[in-house]
C-alpha cells in the first residue's frame, strides 16, 4: 500500500466513521423547546461536532490500522476477489 492509498483509506474511513457518531446523543431543539426562528424542530440544539470529531478520530485510527493491517498481510488479495476473471484473461489456442 502506498502513502497516498494510506491517506485515502484513512479519510474514507474517518468520513464514514463521522457521518455515524454524527446522530449519536443528538439533542433536538424541538426537545428542548427553544426553536431558533427560521429552522427546523429537528435541527441540533448543541451538536458537539468538536467532541463528535475526536471520537471519530479515535474509532477510525483504530479501524485504520486493522484494515490496513488486514490489507498489508496479504491475506486477501485482488486475485482472490476476481470473479470474472478479468485480472487473468484465458489463454488463447495459439499460446
């Protein structure tokens, strides 16, 4: 794997990661009872996005260095995964 795969792995998984702490203990300004005039009842009354990001920094370095872990052992290759047989056309008579 290299550097720039690294990175683009790390982002993928931190952004997925994001986007699932993201509802977790989410306050509604609709529970609280004070609506901002203008938006929804569903819209966050204190979304804590700096505290929902250092969590999500600590899940995803965490599934980082399993799946890259996973994928640097060469366990599964993509060979394993060719179904179709694209990575190894068949050979034709004349060869």
């Amino acid at each position: 794997m290299t550097i720039t795969a690294a990175f683009v792995l790390y982002a993928v998984i931190w952004f997925m990661t994001f986007f699932i702490v993201l509802p977790l203990r989410l306050t509604t300004q609709g529970e609280t009872g004070e609506v901002v005039p203008g938006t929804h009842r569903s819209a966050p009354a204190d979304a804590q996005i700096g505290r929902k990001a250092k969590v999500t920094t600590l899940w995803a370095t965490g599934l980082w260095i399993l799946i890259g872990g996973f994928i640097l052992s060469g366990v599964v290759t993509v060979r394993d995964i060719d179904w179709f047989e694209v990575m190894d056309p068949p050979r034709s008579v004349i060869d």
